[in-house]
C-alpha cells in the first residue's frame, strides 16, 4: 500500500484529521528501502492507537506531538529537491 493510500484511510477513517503532509525518503543503510515522515494535521490529539489503525494497521515507528514547528518542518522537509516523493492531502 503506498503513502497515498494511507493518507486516505485515515482522513476516511477519523473525524480528528484535517490534512497530512508526507515525504517518502530513502534509507542511509539501504538506498532500496524507503521510509516515511508524515505530519498530520488535527482538530484535537490523537493516540499512536487511532493513527495506526486509521491507516490500515501499518507499522508506526515513531510517533510524537510536534512542539516546534519550525525545526519539525525544517527536519520532514531536508530531501525534497533530491529524487523523494512527497505531497500534501486534504480532507475534501
């Protein structure tokens, strides 16, 4: 399932999310393997339990509030320009 699909199970699944924000960025230890940072725009807090299960019971490998948005973005958004998929979703 892609990045996109969970993306869209969740803004389905939950009346917490507004929009999410994803890059999909290769691995330093295998450049085959990728990996994912995705921020996920709520009206409230969400628990690891319902974004797990609200994108079809993927593995969630680290999950925490954002206090500094400007360092998380700055962090999430460090390969773009350098061949990562990434995008914007919003809930219609």
């Amino acid at each position: 399932m892609t990045v996109r699909n969970w993306i869209t199970k969740l803004l389905k699944a939950s009346n917490k999310v507004e929009q999410a924000f994803y890059v999909s960025e290769r691995d330093k230890g295998d450049y085959n393997n990728l990996h994912v940072h995705m921020l996920i725009g709520t009206n409230t807090d969400m628990t690891y339990k319902e974004v797990k299960y609200g994108m079809g019971n993927v593995s969630v490998g680290d999950y925490q509030p954002i206090y500094d948005n400007e360092e998380v973005c700055k962090y999430v958004s460090k390969h773009i320009g350098k061949d990562v998929d990434y995008d914007i979703v919003f809930k219609s």
